[in-house]
C-alpha cells in the first residue's frame, strides 16, 4: 500500500511525502508491518506526528498541507 502526502518547508517550498507499508523483518519489531517515510526522491523521513515530518539527512522539518 502507497500513499502520497504533501508537505511544506519554512520557505515555502512542497515536498511529495511517500507513505509505504513495508512488511517487518524476522526478528524486527516480531515481524509487525510498520509505515516507512520518504520523499520522492527517495530520502528518508521521519514522521514526528501527524502534522509533522523530519527529512533525516537534514533534520529539516516539513508540515503536512492539503493538496
């Protein structure tokens, strides 16, 4: 399952957020699917809530808009 958000920096610039769900790994969190963040470009993400995500190679925050 994907699913594309969008969210904005501090300048104003948009981000396409890709939600996937990815199955766990044997051993990893008892093999529980769990949602994996990136940008369209494929940079990782960490989602902070439900507003807000962390681009991980920057720390940057970006916020959820409405597209």
């Amino acid at each position: 399952m994907t699913q594309t958000l969008y969210a904005q920096d501090e300048a104003g610039n948009r981000h396409r957020v890709i939600q996937r769900l990815e199955a766990g790994k044997q051993g990893e969190d008892h093999g529980a699917a769990r949602f994996v963040y990136t940008l369209s470009d494929g940079t990782p993400v960490r989602r902070v809530d439900n507003d807000t995500f962390q681009i991980i190679s920057t720390g940057a925050y970006i916020t959820a808009v409405q597209d």
